[in-house]
C-alpha cells in the first residue's frame, strides 16, 4: 500500500471525528484528473464551463450517502448550471461499486455520475480533513467554498445562493416586481 495513501486514510479517520467547519476562497487550481465514472464506466475529465461541486466520500464513511443526496436533491437538481462530482477516496474500485449500488442506486434522483479518483489525485491536492467534504469550484476551478462534515439547511442555502445567486423568495419576488412595469400612457 503507497505510504501517502496509508497516512490520508489514517489522518481522515482521526479527522471523521471532529465537529464540521467551513470556509471559503482558496486559490488552488484544480488539477487535470481523469475520473471512472461509476454508472456509465467511462473516464471523463472535470467540466469547469459552470459551477462545480466536488463531494469527497468513502464507502466506509457513514454520513456520505446524506450529503450526497442532500446536494443533488437540493442544490442541484435538474439544474444545467453547476456539475457536480460525488468522488469516491476509496483505494480500491469494489468498494466504492458495493456503495453506489446498495446505499445510491435509485435513491438520489437525477444523478448524472458517480466517481472514483483511482489515483487519489484529488484527495491529495485538497488536502481531505474529513468526510464527507464539500468543495464549490468557480468556472476557473478556483476553490469558492468547502465544507467538512454533514450539510445542514443553513449550509444547503448558503451553497445555492453562491451558484444561483438568489437569498431567497422574498429577493425574488422583489426582483421581479422592480423588471418591467407597464406603462399607463
């Protein structure tokens, strides 16, 4: 077993531990990965032309499977706006496979793909403190916002207003109030 692949495993189990935290703005650029996408087996390269979510998670980690949903169900959706990418640490493709079709398969709507980064390439280049974890890259791949642990409401909304821009219903109907009005000439 590679050495660095042995320390992130053990630093990422001390880590699971600890409560969630959040940031936001790195200047790390993203680097060109090629990831097997685990419902159509075909590698594909990251598309940086929208958002980007990357959710990091492990077929031995507990709470993976909810913060998975929780993105793809209330930040994504059907959405053409943002990509996202539930990437799977796993050192091995079987476990990672056993997880998607017992605990993913037909319970999160809609999702495009599932991936699994065989040479942990990513978990390295952002440094894994937790899981799951959460990271919004902007369309040039800078980091915008990361998160480690379980996603609360407050965090799903932050997440959308960064993509989508809104903070909510009532800004919305402001908005469309203040468009056009039409004229009484």
């Amino acid at each position: 077993m590679n050495t660095n692949k042995l320390l992130l495993k053990i630093s990422l189990l001390f880590l699971l531990s600890s409560c969630s935290s959040t940031s936001e703005v790195k200047n790390l650029n993203l680097p060109e990965t090629k990831l097997k996408n685990l419902i159509t087996q075909e590698e594909e390269l990251l598309k940086l032309n929208r958002h980007t979510i990357l959710e990091f998670w492990a077929s031995w980690c507990e709470g993976c499977s909810e913060a998975m949903a929780s993105i793809q169900n209330k930040v994504v959706r059907k959405s053409k706006r943002v990509h996202f990418y539930p990437i799977s640490i796993d050192e091995e493709l079987d476990p990672a496979l056993t997880y998607y079709n017992e605990k993913v398969k037909g319970k999160i709507k809609n999702l495009k793909g599932i991936y699994w980064d065989q040479d942990a390439v990513m978990p390295s280049h952002f440094q894994l403190d937790g899981l799951p974890k959460t990271i919004l890259l902007d369309r040039k791949g800078k980091v915008r916002w990361e998160h480690v642990g379980g996603l609360k409401e407050k965090d799903i909304k932050k997440l959308r207003r960064m993509i989508y821009g809104t903070k909510g219903k009532k800004n919305r109907k402001r908005a469309r109030k203040k468009k056009v009005k039409p004229s009484t000439d």
